[in-house]
C-alpha cells in the first residue's frame, strides 16, 4: 500500500494556554484556531527555522540529561529546540507501534516518548466499578494543560516529571518517571489533535489511520491480554464510549494532520517520517540512524507511559 503524503506544512509558535473549556466549541473554535496557525505560517521565514518553519538542525540538548537538579539547565537555542512530533489516531490503529519504530531507528539518544495516556486523570477516588464507566474516550478526562506544560518545559530544556498511568486500576501509581529532554519528542494520543493547544504544540502532526474493524480487532486481544479486560467489557466499553467519541472527536482531528500513514506500518511512509526527523539530528547522530536498517515490524506493545 502507498502511502498517502501531504506536505509538511505547519508552523508552529508554542505556548501554555488554558486549553478550551467548553467541548461544543470544538468545530468552529478548532478550525479558527487551526487557519490562524496555518495562516501564520505563511509569514515569512523566522529566524532559526527552515522553510517550512520547523527549528533548524543543530546540536542536541544532551546534556540536560546529565544536569543536576540544582542547575539550571542552560536554554536551548532556537535551532536547538526539540522537535515535538505528535501521533495521532483511534484506538488500536498502531500509533504506539509506529512511535517504537521511529524511536528504534533515531535512537533513543536523540528522542523521548510521550503517552498522552500517561496523562489520564487519576480515578482512585471512586469505586473500581465507577471508575470503568468512566469515559475515557472524551477529551476530559485527560489532564492535557499537564502534558501542554510538560511539552513547554522540554523544549526550554527542562526535565518533567511524567505520570505513570494504570488502566486496570484506571489510577496513576505513586511513582513519576523523570524525562529529560531530547532533539526529538515523539507524544501521541488519540486526542491529541482534538485539543487545539495540543495540536498547536506539535511542529508535526502524523495520524495513523487504521479501518475501525481492524482496530477493534487489535484492541480486543490488546485489551483482554495486556489490561485486564474481559471480551464482554471490551465491546461495552466500545460500543458505549470509544466508538462514538472516535466520530466525534479522533476522526475529524485527521484533518489537522500533516501527513497520514495508513495502517500504521507502512514502510514507505514510516522512511520519509523518519529521513525528515534524521534531517533535525546533528550530523554523528543523523548518520548513524540512517545506516540503521530500514523499519521492521517491532514487537507491538502498549505502554502506558514513557519509553524510548
Ligand atoms: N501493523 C500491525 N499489524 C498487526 N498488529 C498490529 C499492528 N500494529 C499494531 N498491532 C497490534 O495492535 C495492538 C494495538 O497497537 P498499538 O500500536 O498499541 O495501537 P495504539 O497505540 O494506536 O492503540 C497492539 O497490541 C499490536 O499487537
Ligand atoms: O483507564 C483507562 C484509560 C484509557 N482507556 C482506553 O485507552 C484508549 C486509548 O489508548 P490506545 O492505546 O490509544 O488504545 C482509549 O480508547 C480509552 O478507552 C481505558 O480503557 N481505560
């Protein structure tokens, strides 16, 4: 299957802002939100970024790896500020198993991964019944003005604090997992283009878009094996929530993306997305990635929080 490419085309200024409250303003207010981005892009070259306004290659921000965390890390400049690539698509449709395979190819020198599902709202106040009936589909019941944050103080060069997230307890564990920052970020979601601040905190916007059948299909064995769900709760949970969440919110977010790979493990996609990220690593870095062996299909697993 060929790949359907568009354009690499957003650029993109971040900021924290308070992510929209009101839900039923998703139309219109995404699309206001998304033409100005699109118009702003078209304004000229900003220093320190290419043409198509994406920070230029230069060093990575190793060394605040190694900082202490009584310094202060020094800040990055603008060419050498993290590229924050967001991966969205519905549930099951492969954006985890893309992450990893871009992530085995840049090597995890140069790149973080971010769940957005690390960032799900802690339930352990309610009853382990109410917590399952929880919608998990709609965009609030993620505590996205975190992940906003955490993306802000990665590309300042600062290390974040990521939740550890549960899903058979629907619960964050006591633990936090230190980030560091690197030139790339990877963070998918499948909401993270419903969110207009979200969408806008990513210089690249990939949506992996997988037939609903097959994504049933792979989230049912996924869910039954790896987070403690019976087939019966799975097509509940579906049928209830997931799938009309998906039309409603995941499904009209493919619009905001940059560049759609169908199926997920698409080789010919996955080589141009990874030869444009190599593009942002320093010269050492970049060969090395490139003399990887081209995208295999990686052992699929799900994480719930960070990995690299
Ligand atoms: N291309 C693929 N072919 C077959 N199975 C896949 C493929 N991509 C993912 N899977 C399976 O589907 C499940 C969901 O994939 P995952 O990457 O976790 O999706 P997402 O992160 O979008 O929910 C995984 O457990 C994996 O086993
Ligand atoms: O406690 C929870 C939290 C989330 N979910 C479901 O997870 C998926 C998103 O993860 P993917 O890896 O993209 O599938 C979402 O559809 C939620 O329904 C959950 O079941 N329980």
């Amino acid at each position: 299957m060929h790949a359907r490419l568009a354009t690499v085309s957003a650029a993109v200024t971040v900021g924290i802002g308070t992510l929209l409250q009101s839900r039923q303003a998703h139309g219109d207010s995404t699309s206001d939100a998304m033409l100005d981005r699109e118009n702003a892009s078209t304004n000229g070259h900003t220093p320190g970024r290419d043409s198509f306004g994406l920070p230029k290659s230069g060093a990575p921000i190793r060394e605040a790896k190694s900082v202490a965390p009584s310094d202060v890390p020094r800040r990055p400049s603008e060419a050498e500020r993290p590229i924050v690539v967001g991966i969205a698509g519905g549930t099951g449709s492969g954006k985890t198993t893309v992450s990893r395979a871009i992530a085995s190819r840049l090597g995890r020198d140069n790149l973080i991964h971010i769940a957005h599902d690390s960032y799900y709202k802690d339930l352990s106040h309610l009853a382990i019944e109410e917590r399952a009936q929880v919608n998990f589909d709609h965009p609030d019941s993620l505590d996205s003005p975190l992940l906003l944050q955490h993306l802000a103080a990665l590309k300042e060069g600062h290390p974040v604090q990521v939740p550890i997230y549960n899903y058979s307890t629907h619960s964050r564990e006591a633990d936090m997992q230190s980030v560091s920052p690197a030139r790339i970020i990877l963070v998918e979601g499948i909401l993270l283009f419903a969110e207009p601040e979200l969408a806008k905190a990513c210089d690249i916007k990939i949506f992996v878009d997988t037939e609903a059948d097959l994504r049933f299909i792979r989230r049912l064995r996924r869910d039954i094996t790896e987070r403690g769900r019976t087939a019966e709760t799975v097509i509940a949970q579906y049928t209830e929530t997931v799938r009309p969440m998906h039309n409603e919110f995941v499904e009209p977010s493919k619009r905001f993306a940059d560049i759609i790979i169908p199926t997920g493990l698409n080789s010919v996609a996955l080589e141009m997305v990874i030869a444009r990220l190599e593009s942002f690593l320093p010269p050492a870095a970049a060969a090395s990635a490139a003399a990887a062996p081209p995208t295999t299909t990686p052992t699929p697993t799900t994480p719930c929080a960070v990995s690299s």
